[in-house]
C-alpha cells in the first residue's frame, strides 16, 4: 500500500506512524496511507514565509504566469494518470474524472495567462490616485502588494486536483507562498498534482508545501499576515473561523461552505419545448455529477403547481434510468460517494428531509452498484422527493444532503 509523502522545507517528509487509510470508495479496498505525525509545522511555515514567499515577490506578475503555464501543462501531460487516480481515489466515473482533472489544467492555465498580460509589474495599481489636501502634496494610491505570509488552503475532498489548483493559482499569482492540505480521504489524486508540479521545475523553494495528512498545530501558528481559506461544510468552518489563534492574531479567513441551490422552472414555459427539455437534463446532470458531491449541485427543486405532475413524472423516470456503480463498467453514469462517511451522511439526511417530504424515486439507502464485488461499494442511487406545501417543509431549506438528493415542490397555487 502507497504511503502518502507531505512536502514541506523543500524536501519530502514520510511519517511513521498515525496513518489514516484512504480507499478505493467502488470496493471498499485499502489504497494508500497518509499521516503528518512528526511534521515540523512551525518549520515549514518559516521556510515558506522566508524562502518562498521572498522568490515569488521578486518575480513579475508575467514570470509568475508563466510559471502557472508551465504547472498546466505538466499536468496535461499526465492527464490519463490524473483521471485513472480519480476513478480509483475518488470513485469517479471518467466523465467526472475529466471535470476535476481539465478543472485544474484549465484553471492553471487562464490565470497564467492572466499573469503575463500583467506584464512586468509587481504592483497593481487600484483606480486613480486621490488628492487628499488643498494642494497635491498631499495625495494618496491604493495599490495591491503581496501580503508577506503564507496561504494556507483546505481543501474538500470532491475536487482534489481542481480544488487544489483553481486555490494554488490565485494565490501563487498573487506572490503569497501555498501550503496546500487537501481532505484526506482523496488526497491521493492532489498528491499526484502536486508532484508533477514540483517535478516541472519552475516553482522557488518553498512556493509550494503540501500536507498529507492533518494540519496538526499548524493554525496555532498562523499570524496576521497569512491567509487561512477552507472549503468543506459549515460546522467545520465555524470551527476553523473560531478559533482562539486565529481571532486573536487577525488570520484572514476565506470560506466557501454548504449551499442549497434551487433550480426554478418559470411558468410559462410549455412542456416538450426546448428550455423544459433544457431543464430536465441540467437538472439531471445537477443531481448526478460527481455524485451529487459538489456545492453547485441542485437540492431544491421549484415548478408551477400546474405542472407539478408532469415534472415528477418525467424527472422520476430520468432518474430510474441512472446505472450507479463502478466507473470500470460501461454501464454505468453515476459512480459511489467519496467515503464510508459520505454514505452514512446521506442516509441519515435523506430521513431528515423526509420529516417534510415524501419519497418519489429512490429508496435513500446504500444499494448494490452495478459491476462492484457484492456488498461492498458506498453506492447511494438518485432520490427524488416530494414537498407538496414548500413553505412548511423547514428541513428542505435548512439541511443539505451532499449526494444525489433533491426535492420538488411546487409554487403559485393551483392542482399540484
């Protein structure tokens, strides 16, 4: 089993002991290991302020794109191994594999184009200059400066190479050294990311550290000159944002978390037309891609009343139709959720909405997956549920299933 290596002080480091086990979410089978148990935290930050985050100020906003550029096309060249690692790490199907994977590459390179349309500037000039007193000799610039600290990026586990980067990009744009810890269950692929990176040979030592494992008392020591962005759920932000280190040295914090995305279909649109068969199929592909693990997805579901019927019916028989299982089978359009967590989540919160809601389509319980050795597999089928008075249905609105779940429920009065 591969054990996973962090890469901090400009060298790799390989823990003995405390490892968290990563699997392969299509067979429940053991992959790789991963720990930071005996990092030196305080270390690898100095390095990366001192070493890194000096190299990165002194190079222009167009040598900082070019070297963006040059960590895209690494990893385009190695684009068929990055995808295989999402179907094995993450349980991808190879479509969604590609949505992480071109993500990333894709990110990488718009922002190293960017940079080198910047030129050779190392400040940004923000709007005009102000004049402040009666004369001219008292007048003020606002310009942007690289914040001489460190970028400390958390990622979630959905998009391992595209989080990583879309993260990694603004900030090495921006001259602030990264240290990047994505979750740990899927670090796999973000480690693969972030070798070949490295191995490009364009980043400055220490413009890059990464975390194979857990954060140990690294937020303890950040200060007020550092950035601390996280990408996950809200009770871990809340978590994050709180504590004592980080309120009291003034850490920025940059959250992205749970979110209830609602697709709303307007009411004069006709059944059979082109903007209702659009809604079908975004709709579908909302609830299905990446397994309905990602914070764009569609959780709330709002039609006319009058059409109410026909909705559920053909969005039922849309969601029937989804093969869940192993991304290896050429059957299926749907692969696993992420972990043994990820399923047990879903579970429990499919029962939660149905306080308020009923059932349409699926059962909101682990099922078999196509192609997958019996019993074994975090197989989670579409559900489609049914909230027939959507201003009493106070679960829908406040709780978010990170899975292939949705509810309808109609608006404007009339036959529902």
């Amino acid at each position: 089993m591969e054990t996973l290596r962090s890469y901090v002080g400009g060298a790799w480091y390989e823990a003995k002991s405390d490892f968290v086990t990563l699997h392969d979410p299509s067979t429940e089978q053991p992959i790789a290991r991963a720990s930071t148990a005996g990092l030196d935290f305080a270390g690898a930050l100095a390095f990366a302020r001192d070493f890194g985050g000096t190299a990165l100020r002194d190079l222009t906003f167009a040598e900082r794109g070019a070297m963006l550029k040059a960590m895209s096309n690494a990893l385009h060249a190695r684009r068929d191994a990055l995808i295989e690692a999402s179907l094995v790490n993450g349980g991808s199907t190879r479509k969604d594999g590609k949505f992480d994977v071109d993500g990333a590459i894709g990110t990488l390179s718009f922002y190293g184009t960017l940079g080198e349309s910047l030129g050779s500037r190392r400040i940004l000039v923000d709007g005009e200059g102000v004049q402040l007193g009666r004369t001219a000799r008292f007048w003020g610039q606002h310009v942007f400066l690289p914040r001489p600290g460190v970028a400390l990026h958390v990622n979630a586990f959905n998009f391992p190479a595209w989080g990583f980067a879309e993260k990694a990009a603004c900030a090495l744009l921006a001259g602030m050294p990264v240290v990047t810890k994505p979750a740990t269950s899927t670090a796999l692929v973000t480690a693969r990311c972030v070798d070949l990176c490295l191995a490009a040979g364009v980043l400055p030592d220490g413009a890059l550290s990464f975390l194979a494992g857990s954060t140990g008392d690294l937020l303890d020591r950040l200060g007020p000159h550092d950035v601390l962005a996280f990408t996950g759920s809200a009770s871990t932000a809340m978590k994050l944002r709180s504590r004592a280190n980080v309120l009291a040295r003034s850490v920025r914090v940059n959250i992205e978390a749970d979110s209830l995305n609602a697709a709303v279909l307007a009411p004069d649109v006709a059944p059979g037309s082109e903007t209702w068969n659009l809604f079908f199929r975004d709709v579908e592909l909302e609830m299905t891609q990446k397994t309905g693990q990602k914070c764009t997805a569609v959780r709330r579901i709002f039609v006319p009343a009058k059409r109410a019927d026909d909705v559920r019916t053909e969005l039922a028989d849309r969601l029937r139709r989804v093969v869940t299982g192993h991304p290896s089978d050429s059957t299926v359009t749907m692969g696993p959720l992420a972990t043994a967590d990820q399923l047990a989540d879903a579970i429990s919160g499919v029962k939660k909405l149905r306080a308020s809601a009923e059932l349409v389509q699926g059962t909101g319980e682990r099922a078999e997956g196509a192609g997958a050795p019996s019993g074994k597999g975090w197989y989670f089928p579409p559900v489609l549920l049914w909230a027939a008075d959507a201003r009493s249905a106070r679960p829908v609105h406040e709780h978010e299933v990170f899975g292939p779940v949705a509810t309808l429920m109609p608006y404007g009065g009339g036959p529902a």
